[in-house]
C-alpha cells in the first residue's frame, strides 16, 4: 500500500513513523518545512509541495491542526481530492468538526474517493510507541482496506460504522466528558477547601474508589498541587474543542447543559490570562468564582 | 466500648451486624419496630424506646435517613445528646447536610460530648462484607476512641480533620463528583445517538480509556441498556442528595455550575415520571431534552 | 374590623400605617419592641407580648422576615392560630416559601380560620403612599371579607385564586424575572465593554426599545453607574429570594436554568465580599468573570 | 448622493423604499431576481449583476441575510470592495457577527473605503415608516457624511462609535437580552402553572409593574395565548442570532452563562420539531421540561 502523509506536527510526526517503520511506500509533507526529522532515515520520501503527495498512492493521511488546515489540504487546489486518483482512501486523523468532515466526505464521494474519519485517543509519547487508540468510521470497504494501516499504528480500532462523522461524535464525546470531569472535579475541590477539606484527602476518595481512571487521576492531582504550568492541553485548545462539540450539538439539536458550563469556566479561565496553561486551571477559576483566590491578571 | 445504635434501615442493619460479630457492647433501636433481624441472635440488644439506647453508653452510631431524622435522634427530648453522658462520642455515619452537622456538633460540645461525622461510601451489600469506606472527621480524640468501632466497620478510614463538616463535604463531593458524571455521559450518548453513534462503541471507547472506574462503567452501562428500572439509587434520593450539596455550597458562596445542569435534569426526569427510576435515567432525560425520545407521562 | 398586626419592619410600619389611617381597629407587635414609631399617635395600640396580638380580633396581619419568623409567629405557642379564634383570616404579607405558606395555611384549616397570602409588589415609601400592588390567594371568602383591608393598604390587589400558593408563585416569580433580567443586562454590559461598547449608548438602546420598563431603567443605570453602594435590595437578601423560588420549583420539579445561572452569579458576587451591594453589583461579578475588573476582596 | 443597496429582502425592501422616497439617486440589486417590488416606480434603478451596483456610486448599503451573503456581497469577485471606488462607505445593516464585520471592515480599509456597520431595530413594518432604530459604528468622517441617509431611514440613530464591531455587539447584545428575558419568562409561567397560577393574572402583575415594556407585553401574551404559530421570528433564526451572540462573546472571553441556558432551551425547541414556531415557543419547550406538556414530535 502507498501512503501519502501530509501533517508533521508532534502527533503526525509519531504516527508517520509508524508508518514508516511498518514498511509502508510513504511519502510526507508538511506545509513548515523542516520537519521530517528522522523520518526519510527511517524510509520515507518527502514531497515538495503539496501536489506531489498522493498521485499515485492509494491512502492519503491527514493529520492537521484544525478545520482550515483539512479543507485546505483536502479541498483545496492541489488537494487530496483532487490528487489521490479515483478508489483511493483518505484517513483523517485529526479532530475536527462534523460539518467539516461532512464536507470533505462529500468532495471525495464525488471523486471516486472514500473518506475514513479516524481520530485518535492519546498523546504524541503514546503515539509513537504504538499505543494509541484509533476510532474509524467510513464505507466499509475503505475501513478494511487501511486496517493494515490502522493496526500498524495504534493498538486497537473501535469500529464506528459506515457514517464518518460517527467517528468524529465518538472522539469530540470522549473530550467532552473529560472536560466536564475535570469541571466537576474544580467545583467539587473549591467546595471541599471551603469546609476545610484536605484536597489530598478528597482526591485520595475519588480516586480510591469511584473514579479510579485516569481523567481523575491526572486531572485530579493537577488541581491538587495547583500545578497549572504542567501544560498537557492548553485550555485555549480545549476550549477550540468544546466549541467543535457544542457545534457538532447544535447542528443535532443536542443541548448540552453540561456542556454549557463547562464553556463559560472555559471562557472566565481564558479571561484571567490562563488560556496558556493546562486547562485543570478550571481548578483555580472555580477557586476564583468561589472567593478563594486572586485572578492572576486584570484586564485581558 | 459500649455502643448505642440508633437506625436499623439496610444500611444500618448492616453495619450494626459489623459491631456485634466484633463483639461490642450492643445496643439498637430503630423508629420504626421488627426491624433488628437477626441482630438479636448475633448478640445485640433491643431497646424499647430512644431513651434507653444511649444511657451508660460510650458511643453512640446513627445511620438515619435524613437530616430532620438526625436532628429528632440528636438533639430531641430523650435523644442522644440528653442522654449519651459527659465524654461520650456520637459517631453520625448517614448522608446529611452541613448545616444539621455543624449544629449536632454544637449540641454535644455543650454537653461535654463529641460529634464524629462518619458518613460511608459503598452499599448496604458491601458494608455486610466489611468493605466500606469511611470517611471521617471530629475531634482528633474522639476519633482515636472510635477508630477500633470504624476497624470493625469498614475497610478504610479517611481522616479529614477536626471539622465534622469535612467529612460531609467530602460524602457530599464524591457524590456530586458522579452526578455530573451521569449526566455528562448522558449528554454523550445522546449526542452520539444523533451522529449514529452505536451506545455500546462509544460505551468501550470511554471504559477502555480515561474512564475506566465503577462510576462510568456501572452507570453508562445502565443508559446503553437503557435499564433504568434496576434501581441502585433513585432519581429522587439523587435530587436529595444534590440539593444538600448545593445548600453546602450556597452557605459557602461557591457556585456549582455543572451542579445546576445536573440538578435542572434531576427535575426535568421527576417531572417526567422518573423520580423513582435509577438516575441514569438522566439519560432518558437528556434523549427527551435531545428530541430523540417520547415522555413517558405527560401532566405530573 | 378588628386587626392584629405583627412584624413592624420599615415595609410592616408602613402598611400598619396605612391601616390605622383607615380607621380600622389595630393592635400591633414586634419582637424587637421600639418600632410602633407614630402609630400610636395614630390611633393604634400596642400589646406587650405576641399572646396579645390576637385574641378577639377578625384579622391577624403578618410582615415578619423569613420563614422561621412566620411559622414562630403564626404555629409556635401564643401564636397566631391558637388566639386568632374561628373564622378568623390571617393575611401574611411577607414573601416566603410554598412549604412554609402550605404548612401556615394547614395549621389555620384545622384551628377553623383562613390563611390569606398576600404578598406587596413595591418598596417602604411606596407602601406608605398607598401604592403598593397586592397579590393575594386563599379561600375565596376569606379574601372577599379582608378586601377592605387591602384596598386601604395598596393601590390594587391582583386575585390569584384559592391557593394560597398561587399568589407567593406569583411574588417569587416576579422577583425572579427581575434576577435574570439584571443578569441578562451584566452579561449584555460585559460583552458590550469587550467590544468598547460605551455602556450609556447600550443603556439607552436597551431602555427606549424592547425595555423601557422600571426594571431595566433602574438596575441599568446602576450599571452604567457602577453605583453598587446606592443600595435598594442586598445580593445577600437577593440569593435568599432566589433560594425561596429555587425551592419552589425543586418541590414542583420545575427546572429554572436562567435561575441556576443567576443564582450561580449571585453566590460568586458574595464569594467576592458583595453580599451587601445592590445586587446589580452582579454587572459587577460578570465584569470580573469576563476578565474586565479585579476583585475587591480575596479569601472571604 | 448616489447610493447601492444590495438585499431587497422584508426590510431591505423597506429601508430601499426609504431612501427612494428622500430622492436619493438609487441603484438596487438582489441576488434572486424579481424583488423590486414598486421600488422602480418609486424613483430606483435595478442593477442586472453585483457588478453593476457600486461603480460610480458613493455609498452602498447591504441588508444580506447572514455572514455568508455579507462576505460574498461585499469581498467576493465584484464584490463591494472592488468596485466601489476609493473614499466609498459601505453601510452593512444586516445582523451579522463581530468577525465577519472585522473582516469586511479591513477589506475595506485596505481599498480606501469605510465600513459602517449600522444594524436595526425593529421589524419591517416598522421600517417602511421610517419608524426604525439604527445603531451606527464606523470611522466618524464615514458616519457622518452617511448620517443623511440614515435620517431618511429611520427615526433615531444611536451612535456607537469609532469601530464597527461595538454597533454589532450592541445590537447582539439587545437580542441577547430578549431572548434572556423570553427564557425567564418561560420558566416563570411554567413555575406559575405548577402553583395554579392562571397565567393571564401573573402577565398583568408583571407588565404592569417592573416589565411593563414592549418585550415583556409581546412575549408574555404569545405565552400566554400559547399562541405560537402567530410567527414574529422563528426560533431557528433565534438560534442563529444567538450562536452570532455566543461566537462574539467566546472571542473576547466573556461568559455568558444565561445566554447558554437560553440557547440550550432554543436547542431543545427546535429537537421537539418547534424550529419555525415563535421563538416565544421557548414557553412550550420550558412547559415539557417541567412536565406540564407533551412534545409534538418524537425523533427528529
């Protein structure tokens, strides 16, 4: 099978290396040159311009950062869907917005083209050493044609039907209950401290028991050492998440009261000049609201 | 240590039958009659009216429904705080409100007693087994001379300080913590249902994940199954419950958000006839709110 | 007529006023004794404890502060239903809960008298003047006999029907729709100051248009003012207004979501030490939360 | 001075008409044909292609149904920018959101012209007799050599100063305080009707007191009437208007937690399948909620 990569950043750059390590024909692009770290030593070829990407390939990958970035690369003049030839497979492996997805399949049905959404659980490190968790959704024929593909990077693919915005629901609900979790978690943190509570104690409750996951273990010991420079997601992309969900909601007729709530914290965060820092900071903007804390800046 | 036991419900029963089988000096009595099982046989004694519970006693536990209960057994003519005696401990291990607490509290130490605020996390099976937690708080001697009493009890103890409303913030913020867990799931899958998500894939994707913990897997199971008439916890008890947390938090001037969102479905779902169903049910809730169900009752 | 009259706040004298300028025979009380002020002199008399208040009287007047007031004075001992006497009507004119109006309105059923509620739409010096509304509800000829009353106390009485928990519904929502109207208008101020919205121009075109009403004339302009010390109304007895319908639905389950995000506000105003501002000081809170104002006070 | 309107729409067709009749030199478009209406006989020319409308002309006014429209109309291949002619004004009426005004204020900047973004209040009917509010925001020199147009128009320009998105916000703004204002008074009838309040007796209290304006009045009585298909603006169009309100206020990191309850109960309006009823029709949503109606649809 001959891929064409095109989006280098920390995710796209593991996930082409497993690609490329698995032996596959692979050629890579990213729009910033100069990213292709050890990748053409590890076999791959780099194209020049976006053009020379997919003629001539079966799968094209995308992994970009937001809803411009995929229409452009797919859409666009030189695109993947007009480049990657009748019957071939584009994988897209970024998150984004079911309207663009939605979009995007559509200009490749009219090519010939099949469209699998396919975006991913888990962070660059995990990437790299294959552990990620992939959710692909497409015609049933171009899920089965890239599942060598799919297996050679991550370590297992939840199957989410025919429909690729399914795929894209999946991924955007998984962030969304997360972020709700890490707002219930600040909520629940500055009530407790307002009682004396131990945060130490209350984490070691929740965690022991309940929600003995990860969102809480991660998110949970964050706010409890106030550690908000530790930055594993900016609340400023998280934040570009939500509103991709509450988007996906509204154009569903979904309210999403929770959903909701967790947006305007998002918001007040953002205004306090924290939109930089991991977003547990909901943590401190619930102290904030809750009269335990100083903002950290004036006006934004 | 001779213990008075006042509160025979499920989950009293239980944990009485924890201290007789450890071999306390057991007194029990419960409002309503018939209610000692086999308490008796396990070498517990009866007593005829709340009077005679307390009298000589060194402890006394109660497990009591609610706060007005708390308050009757407490702080009433013939109750706890008249009769327990100078030095001795009361140790309120039911699900009350900060206020109730804090006024218990104030009832004792003018009676030369101490309130230990001992609410459980778990279920009246698991506490039959010795397999609760305990989360407990109360003057550092008082609860040194109950902790053989929380030994025999529990599994663990979380020692959260000199403040008996500490502990009830933490009861209270655990089970907050999984509220807006429910209904945040429940916001999830309706969102999914609308992209054609299958509820079992976005189910694994979750529980396989960050979210792998009892909250989520028992409680989503329960809305992809829609089996909201096995009941662990009902919607009503579920408002109860957040309706103390969110009096805690408005005594302390912190705003709960996502504790709003969670308390308008918890009303939605009563109005609609689902006050006695699991609060999953919220799930419903959330598919009606979503267009994606009928009621099932119109006129409450 | 024969009047009892309890409760001599600023609103309790000046409609005690309005009753004895009438010519109706008045006997008052307060708990704090030195407020009859000029209503002596104005042909009223004064009785030195509650037990006096009533007993041969047709009419027992209430304007006590809260719930725990009503219930001392109407169904504690010497209180309202045990010397009013048969037939007797009690009209209380404070604004209190469902519960509380349902439970006073039971304890006269059954001592044979009738509980008119009939809470005052206006301020002190309105009441004075004779121009205060009155929503009044209970049994119909209870209302028909004390019309007289009314019609010399307020300027018109809205009949909301036999239940007397119509007409406190009545009070509470309208005290309501003014909360979410003054939140509406700090949301709507915050995003106008983001934009250099000049705060007189958005005033104006709120206030000559859509809502050229007294609610929005009158906390806009505080608004505009930032004039959060002129107070007419605290944020601390506002979130117990709030509270008072937040109940009312609770028990009706009723689902206020603009109420949750208003009484979210009003709970981060008093976090911030606002408690005791005009609760247009919530322009204020929604400033800070928009990341345009510091607060004026940390751990509270 | 000779003037370009593009959008003969309801209002655009009446606020043409206005300017026909003060003799300005009128040159109109729209992009279905067929729309002139009596404009002709009343002094206007008719442009056959966009191209056509602004060459030669001083001023062009748009009255475009949405961002889409106004960024076609105004950047595309002969669009406004392109063949107005430097030293232009380009009057944008239409309500449209912050960043699309931003964006066409820069094009504009950038070719030599001005925008004014001027949006409206009030409806068409209102607008055929002169009878509009305008708020006008742009460069001074811009606003003030279109200010006699403006005056042909309506009956009073509210001027907003220097920078185009402050008008926007304003007039967002305005909608978002109405919408705010028919969501409480959903909830308000709703926990009126729990209490038997006749509805028609709870209207009066309000709008004869603290709500006696036109938003109240209009609104209340479509509840009240449950008269919802007597369409002023349909919810869906609410909903869009909302989204432009939230996407503003998520731009500059404002909060707004009652424009988030109001949207999520436009959202599940417009599930249960009320999308071209009144918006007022947040009256029904809020009634099902609270259990006091049935949905008229099922899966949307």
């Amino acid at each position: 099978m001959r891929v064409g990569f095109v989006g280098l950043g920390r995710m796209g750059a593991a996930i082409a290396g497993r690609v490329a390590d698995a032996g596959f024909d692979l050629t890579v692009w990213n729009r910033t040159p100069g990213r292709t770290g050890d990748l053409l030593d590890r076999g791959a070829q780099e194209a020049g311009v976006l053009g020379e990407v997919c003629p001539g390939r079966d799968v094209a990958i995308t992994m970009v950062a937001d809803d411009d970035a995929l229409r452009e690369v797919a859409l666009g003049p030189d695109g993947i869907a007009q480049t990657l030839g009748p019957g071939g497979v584009h994988v897209a492996m970024g998150t984004h917005g079911v309207t663009a997805i939605a979009q995007v399949a559509d200009a490749h049905a009219q090519a010939g083209q099949s469209l699998v959404a396919a975006p991913v659980l888990g962070r660059p490190d995990v990437a790299a050493s294959g552990g990620l968790g992939i959710v692909a959704a497409g015609p049933a024929a171009a899920v089965e044609r890239v599942r060598p593909l799919l297996d050679a990077i991550g370590r297992h693919t939840f199957e989410a039907g025919e429909r690729p915005e399914s795929a894209t629901a999946i991924k955007l609900a998984n962030n969304f209950v997360l972020g709700c979790a890490i707002e219930a978690l600040a909520e629940a943190f500055a009530l407790g401290r307002r009682y004396d509570v131990d945060p130490a104690i209350l984490y070691e409750v929740l965690t022991e028991g309940l929600f003995s996951a990860p969102a809480f273990k991660v998110y949970g010991q964050i706010i409890v050492d106030e550690d908000y420079d530790r930055v594993g997601f900016t609340t400023s992309l998280a934040l570009k998440d939500i509103e991709l969900t509450m988007a996906a909601a509204s154009a569903a007729a979904v309210p999403l009261p929770s959903g909701s709530a967790l947006r305007d914290r998002l918001l007040a965060a953002i205004a306090q000049g924290d939109g930089e820092r991991d977003w547990a900071v909901l943590g401190r903007e619930q102290a904030r609201a809750s009269g335990l804390e100083q903002p950290t800046s004036s006006k934004a």
